[in-house]
C-alpha cells in the first residue's frame, strides 16, 4: 500500500495505473450510499483526484469514503458515474489543446458511450450530467452534452419542447417576433 | 358512504382515488405523510393526502435542504368524474390536474393516471434541463449546429434568456470561427462578429461552389457590395512592392539627417580618396 503511495503523484505509466486502479476507494453519494470504485478510475474526476492527493492514498484507501456532497450526486447517477470511469480508465488522456477541440466536437460516442447514456429517465440522465460536472469529469460531461445535442438536432421547437418537457411560456405573437429576428441565419446573402 | 351507493353506473370515484391512484403513488416513491377525512363541501366530498418524495429532486429544493410536499385533492364530480388536483406546496405555479371519467375501464384509468398524472408530477419535482447549471446549458447549445440553437431560443423565455447571453456568443464564436475570435472585439458584441463571420462564410461557400463551375464570381454576382473583407485581416494591411533598393546608399538616408551632416555620406570634393601612390605625397 505504502509503495504504492509512492506513485500517487502523476505517475502515467500505464502499469503503475493499472496496479492502482486494483486499489478500491469508496465514494459516497448525497443520499448517503457507498460504492467502490478502482483509484485510477476515481482519479478522472477532478475533483476526486485533488482530494486524494491531497489526503494520501492511504488515508483515503483505509479510512473514511470521500463525501460527495452534491445533491446531483445520488445513488443512481453515481452508481452509473463509475460504471463510466471504469470502462474509461486507462482511455489515452485528452489534450485539451484548442486545435484538437474542433474535432473532438463533431466527434461521434462510440458505441458504449451511446448505450451508456441513452436512459429512460431523463432525470438520471440530467443528474448523471450535473454529477459529472460536480465532480469535474470532463469526458463524462462531454458524453452527457452531445447526448442532448444528438436528440435535439434536427428537432422543431415543439418537439424539443415535448422531449425535454419544457413549457412554453411564449405567446404565438412573441415566438413570431424571435423567428423574425432569428431570419438572418436562414438569409441568402 | 352515500356515493358508494350510488356507483352502480361504472367505477366509484373515491374507489378510484383510494384504491388506484394512491396505490399508484406509493409505488412511484411517493410516501404518505398525512390523510384527511373524506369534507363534506355541500354536496362534494373532497379527499386530501399530503406525500413527499424523497429523490430524484430539483436542485432548487436541495438548496432549500427540504421535501417537497405534494398535496393531492380528489374531487368527486357527480358520479360520472373525477378530478384530481396535486399542488407542490409553497409553490402555486407546480401543480398537476387530471379529470377522469369514472365510466371508463379501470385498466384504462390506471393507465391514464399513469401516464398524464403520476409521470408528469414526478417530472414537476425532478430534475430537468432547465436545472442544470449556465455552463451545461452553454455546452449544449455550443455544441449543437446553429440552425437547433436558434430553435432552442424559442422554447421558452429562459432559453431565449440563454441564448442571448454574449458569453455564449464569445464561445461560439471561438468555436466555429477562431480567426475573428483572434481579431477581438472591435466596440460591437460577440453575437454581431458571429453574424458577419457567418455571413462571410456563407458568400464565400457560394463563390467557392460557383468557381468549381468554371464561372468567375463577379459575372454570377455582380450586384454583390463593393467590398466586404472577405478574409480577415490577421496582421498590418499589405504594404505595395517596394521599390528597387536605390543605388546610392546615401540616398537611403532620411533628407534631415543628410542636411544636419552634410559630409558624411557626400563625396567630400576636398578630400581625396587614399590612393596608393598619391601624388601628393610623392
């Protein structure tokens, strides 16, 4: 345990993520649940990874769960959050470099991704995301985001409206008036 | 009690309150906390529960660090309707209402209250797009193309709100047209640099697509404004060829400085150039 406490810092080699992510910590959602999950695998959330650096392995692996204390976190979403690290784990890392993020953004999910966050209930699908983003999970975040954007696309208002069951507080004069003012993006020159 | 009595014709609504709907709560996480006595209000009797759920919730009742407690009213109308009424307490704007006719099939009833009551009041207490944070909501729109953005503006007035937000203009710009974001903001807001790179884009999409039909653009449009700045421009403007370096170097020397040393780089008549073998020294 001890030596493997000695590699906590930024180690990116690939067995040493391994060897650790053999190492399970528990996280504990809002609604008081505790589920394990490997290091390695916990560590892609940001959030996750500041306080075991900051605690030692150690103290994190023996003792207490860490506290997710956000309210988007609960059972169900966080049960579905490691679901998502562990198959990503040992996903090369993302640069983040501007150049790279015009792709990654029409970048299609891959099969897994679509399946994973394809639920039935868009609460949990809506607390996934906001846990995700609670937790700094960038990867998870994006998945969730293009998830929506996939099901609003190519949508009219009024079945974007129905799918995410927005109300609509417009009179028929006023969605009217926003049209008009949106007929530049359809304009000809 | 004296409607029960009278239910030959179909279902009893208080039957139907009692023995459908709060089952069909209970069964979707809804806890009763409080029950009252069937009210005789004239001639209607009124049931009333209270219930909490305790999850999924909207992120503004964890603000509150509180349940919310859902009011359900059933209201016997005659023998022939039910009207059910749940009300979000503290909150007059969440309520749910469904009318059900107590002639109908019971499974047909269930169904009903399940589909167009009990989904839509959890939906009321749950958590929805709405509630995400700003930055979701600028990531999702950020990633959808630009025609779904402007669909999601006319959803509802929050949404409208959002997209109009330049911040989410900046981004969207940075995304899809990096060269203007790079020119920075010159007095105007991000939505308007957007609309004249897009703009741009579109004229030279068409231009570009004309030429690949071997069609010089200026005869296909030649009513197009005299000149908008096609390409954006990344450094100083395009300085004109220079000309030929002079042959003189001093006439590369500013005319001041010429004048204020006015032997420097003139032949000096006086003096001769060194000459090995100078006359003079012979």
């Amino acid at each position: 345990m001890a030596d493997n406490a000695d590699h906590i810092d930024g180690d990116d080699n690939e067995d040493v993520r391994a060897q650790q992510n053999l190492i399970k910590i528990k996280l504990k959602s809002s609604e008081g649940g505790i589920y394990e999950c490997g290091l390695t695998a916990a560590k892609m959330s940001d959030l996750v990874k500041n306080m075991v650096e900051s605690l030692g392995t150690d103290a994190v692996v023996t003792t207490e769960p860490i506290i997710l204390g956000n309210e988007a976190v609960t059972d169900a979403a966080l049960k579905k959050i490691i679901e998502w690290v562990e198959f990503h784990w040992d996903d090369p890392p993302v640069d983040h470099d501007f150049e790279d993020e015009k792709d990654r953004r029409n970048e299609e999910l891959s099969h897994w991704d679509k399946q994973f966050i394809d639920v039935d209930d868009q609460a949990l699908l809506f607390d996934v995301i906001a846990a995700a983003n609670y937790m700094d999970i960038k990867g998870l975040v994006e998945v969730g985001a293009k998830h929506i954007c996939s099901k609003i696309r190519g949508k009219s208002c009024q079945e974007v409206r129905e799918m995410l069951k927005i109300t609509n507080d417009f009179t028929a004069e006023e969605e009217d008036a926003i049209h008009k003012e949106n007929a530049w993006i359809y304009a000809k020159d | 009690m004296e409607l029960r009595k009278m239910s030959s014709d179909g279902q009893n609504p208080l039957h139907i309150y009692k023995e459908t709907l709060i089952p069909l709560l209970e069964e979707n996480g809804f806890e009763v906390i409080s029950s009252s006595e069937d009210i005789c209000d004239h001639n209607r009797y009124i049931t009333r529960h209270r219930f909490v759920r305790q999850t999924p919730l909207r992120p503004d009742y964890w603000q509150k660090n509180e349940c919310p407690v859902v009011e359900v009213v059933g209201i016997p109308m005659g023998h022939h309707f039910l009207i059910i009424h749940a009300i979000v307490c503290h909150s007059a704007e969440d309520c749910v209402k469904i009318k059900i006719k107590t002639k109908e099939d019971i499974v047909c009833i269930r169904r009903k209250l399940m589909d167009e009551f009990v989904v839509k009041l959890i939906e009321l207490l749950s958590i929805s797009i709405n509630d995400l944070p700003l930055e979701l909501k600028f990531k999702i729109l950020s990633l959808l193309p630009i025609e779904s953005l402007f669909k999601m503006s006319s959803v509802s007035s929050l949404w409208r709100a959002i997209t109009l937000d330049d911040q989410l203009w900046r981004i969207l710009v940075r995304q899809h047209f990096p060269v203007f974001y790079s020119r920075g903001l010159n007095g105007e807001d991000w939505k308007s640099v957007y609309k004249e790179a897009f703009r741009n884009r579109k004229l030279l999409e068409r231009r570009k697509s004309w030429a690949s039909r071997g069609l010089p653009s200026s005869l296909i449009f030649p009513a197009l404004p005299p000149s908008p700045p096609l390409l954006p421009i990344m450094g100083p403007p395009f300085l004109p060829m220079l000309p030929p370096p002079p042959p003189f170097f001093r006439d590369l020397v500013p005319e001041e400085v010429r004048n204020a040393f006015p032997n420097i780089h003139r032949p000096n008549p006086m003096s001769r150039p060194f000459m090995f073998g100078n006359p003079d020294l012979i």
